[in-house]
C-alpha cells in the first residue's frame, strides 16, 4: 500500500506501550504501523534514536483574552504557533461569556478570533459569569456543536465569580448533557478582604498576591467544588491545582470513589513563592492565579501525577508583557495574571520529570496527550498513535539541547519565566494531520490552517 509518509525508525510511544516501528501515513490519518514499511516514493522522516509521540494537547489556554483593562500578547496565531514549536498540536481555549451575554454571543466571539488565525487544531471550553435560573437549557445547544465543556470561578467577585447556588445547577445540568464543569478553585470572598486589608497597609510589592491568596483558600474551594459535585451526583475538573493542601481534598475525594479530577501546571512544578521576591518589579512576571506556592509543594505534585491523583499536566498560558504588567507597578492587585508556558511544557516535563525518574515517558505522553483527549473528547482521533488517528505526532531527539530563551521561543511576551534553563529533549519534527508544521524549532505550517474541532461527551479516563 503505498504512503504519503513514512516515520521511519522511531520509537513510538503511546500511554502504555514502546516499541520500535514505522508509521504509514495516508493523507491526514495513521494508516499503519509496523516494522519496515516499504518508501515506494512516500516521503520519508527518519526517526531513528528517536521517540515518536502523539502531539500534545492543551486543554487549558488563554489566547486573544481581555483582563483587567488589556489583553494577552498572543493571540490564535502567534500562540498556536508557539503551541507548535513545543510539540503541542491540538489546543482547547476558554471562551468567555461576559456579563450581559447569552453564552452563545461568548462562544460565537471566540470562533471569530480563532478563525483564520490558529495554526494547530483548537476547541473550546466556555467560561459562564452568569446562569440566570432557568437558562441552563442554552447550553444543551453548545454540547451538541461540540463545545462539552464549561468553566467557572469562585473567585474573582463582581467580574467573574459565580455563587455556590448557580455552581451547582450548572454541575446538574452537565450531568445531564454530557458535558464536564471545570472549576477555578479560590476562596474569592476571603481574599478580596486580604487584598483590601494588604492595599491599605500601603503593600504594594508583587508578592502580595500570593500573600493574599493563600493555600487554604485553595483548599477550602476545592473541597467546597467537589462537595456540590457530589451532591449533583456531576464529574469535575479542578484546573490548575497549585498546592498540596488542595490536591490532599482530591485524593481523598477520589479515593471515595468520586469523578473528581484535576491538572496542574509547569509552573507549579518548577516555580515556587521565592520567585515572587526577586528584586525590584521582576515578581510581577509570576503574578498568576493561584499563585505561586511555597517549596515543597511541588513534590506533592509530582508524586500526584504519578500516581493519577493528578491526571492532566495543562499550561494555563495567558501571555503578558511587561509594560501590561506595570499596571499593576503602584498596586499588586492590577497586575494581570497569567505567564507564558505553551511552547515550554514539553521541554520542561521531559528533562525536569522523565530524565529524573519522577515520571515515565509513558506516563508523560498520557498526562499531555492520552488523559486529556479522554476527558475532553478527542480520542482516539487525538491524543494517541493508532491506526486511524490523526497524524499529529512529534518525533522527539532525546539528547537534544536547548536554552529556553525568550529569543528561542515563539510566542510574543517579552520573557519566560524558565530563562536560561537548558533542558535535554526537544522536538526535531512535529505533524499535525500528515503535514510537517515544525522543523527544527521553525514553524513552516501554514497560518490558519488549524481546525475547529467539535468534542464529544465525557468520558471517564
């Protein structure tokens, strides 16, 4: 059978398995996998000593979003380029439905900023400011065009927080749709009045948004989200857990036999609070929420996400530069929340968690790719290599060096948080849908040429 493509020589390596093989690709699909596939004129990508991934997928991204008064620096298509260049292939973004908006009208602006722009395969989550009782139906709508996913705050008061009352309406309602809530777990009363009591005491430093919003109040949110979850007898999500004290309620919760789920993120991972004292404004490049934790968290973390208390590892990038974080130079609680992290995920957890044994790379391809299309979904049509997948993959050189610079990276904030690192592992070729997009850390896909893809219902992972 003859081949558009052939990977050859790779080792490829899905969620459970490694082995040694060639992968046909026809057109945008995985057409076989086996040793020593005949060329007969296909093009061919040699992988020999090195690994053949699934493309990565993001499930958590804020691109071409407004936030206290200015807007990320990426939007579709420099942040989906970025995506790329770091092996992630498929990203779901957050919509946002504003206050005075049908959560159609949110979901119908974000289609228009993604169209024409992004460069790798993108969906979306929708992020609800408001279900008035008796609108829940709205949403029936939106799950069955493949939007099966929807946020909430429970912080962020007057902007973006929701009451426990309509948390948990929405937990019954996407019981019954299929759908999966995904929750912003913080304790928003309480640190408002931190914040409100720093600010008068004349605390201006950007540590004080850590200061402000401690890990108790994570905590408690947590266990709060997963209680209201129960009683609607809904799954949840808890997105970018950040402490211990908060993945404790997950374990427990899990261990009770709920559908409570979580990711966390690379900062988490190898930030900490110490960062936030950096001299002079350089703090505000980690002001993101929940903040960074004091050390010793991160081990916690770790040891989550090898034992599947933590099932998905997501960047919540949400890029800004620094001149937008100076609107916060006089007043820490102006500063926009959010770092860059899309391009820089994968570098990070292979050298900082593969290479140091803390997870496999097994274990590393289901946390980025494998556990979040179930969840989200996408698979099998992503997030694993199987006859029939899409071809999006990436053929990783495991003794690859690279500096993570600002230069090096792709995306339009002016720094990253990882500056200077030099990782081992990186991306020499990655795929999405049969065709080369990146080669050698260059992105040469073609601008706009992701598509909107339209999920499933959950699926318990």
């Amino acid at each position: 059978m003859p081949y558009d493509m052939i990977i050859q020589g790779g080792t490829v390596v899905t969620a459970s398995d490694r082995f040694v093989a060639d992968i046909g690709i026809k057109g945008e699909r995985v057409e076989t996998i086996a040793p020593n596939l005949p060329a007969d004129g296909a093009q061919v990508v040699d992988a020999k000593g090195c690994f053949v991934l699934p493309g990565a997928i993001d499930v958590h991204s804020h691109l071409d979003m407004p936030f206290g008064g200015t807007s990320t620096a990426d939007d579709f298509e420099s942040g989906t380029i970025s995506a790329a260049c770091g092996g992630t292939t498929t990203v779901v973004d957050f919509a946002i439905q504003f206050k005075g908006q049908s959560p159609r009208q949110g979901l119908d602006a974000w289609h228009k900023r993604a169209e024409g722009k992004a460069c790798v395969d993108y969906g979306f989550h929708l992020i609800l400011t408001e279900l008035p009782e008796g609108s829940e139906s709205q949403l029936d709508a939106l799950v069955n065009e493949g939007v099966s996913s929807f946020k909430v705050f429970m912080a962020y008061p007057g902007v973006f927080m929701l009451d426990d009352a309509t948390i948990f309406r929405l937990l019954r309602r996407t019981r019954e749709i299929g759908a999966l809530t995904t929750i912003h777990c913080e304790n928003g009363g309480a640190i408002d009045v931190l914040v409100k009591l720093a600010r008068e005491a004349g605390e201006k430093a950007p540590k004080y948004h850590a200061l402000t919003r401690p890990a108790r109040a994570e905590a408690e949110a947590t266990a709060r989200a997963i209680a209201l979850a129960e009683i609607a007898k809904a799954p949840i999500y808890i997105v970018h857990l950040s402490a211990a004290e908060a993945l404790d309620q997950v374990r427990v919760a899990r261990d009770r036999g709920l559908a409570a789920y979580a990711e966390t993120c690379p900062q988490y991972l190898f930030l900490s609070y110490k960062n936030y004292e950096e001299p002079g404004f350089e703090g505000a490049k980690y002001v993101m929420s929940p903040p960074l934790r004091e050390p010793g968290n991160e081990e916690a973390l770790w040891k989550g996400l090898k034992t599947d208390e933590l099932q998905v590892v997501s960047t919540d990038h949400c890029s800004f530069c620094m001149s937008q974080k100076a609107l916060g130079k006089d007043d820490f609680s102006k500063i926009p929340n959010g770092a860059p992290g899309l391009e820089t995920r994968l570098y990070l957890l292979y050298d900082g968690g593969v290479r140091t044994g803390r997870i496999s790379l097994e274990r590393m391809v289901d946390l980025t790719a494998t556990k979040p299309a179930k969840m989200f979904g996408l698979y099998p049509k992503k997030g694993t290599l199987s006859v029939g997948s899409d071809a999006d993959l990436v053929v990783w050189d495991p003794e690859k060096k690279f500096l993570i610079t600002n230069k090096s990276l792709h995306h339009k904030a002016d720094y990253t948080p990882y500056e200077g690192r030099t990782v081992t592992g990186a991306p020499r070729t990655v795929l999405q849908r049969g065709q080369v997009i990146v080669k050698d850390n260059t992105f040469v896909g073609k601008p706009g040429g992701g598509r909107f893809l339209r999920r499933g219902t959950f699926r318990n992972p």
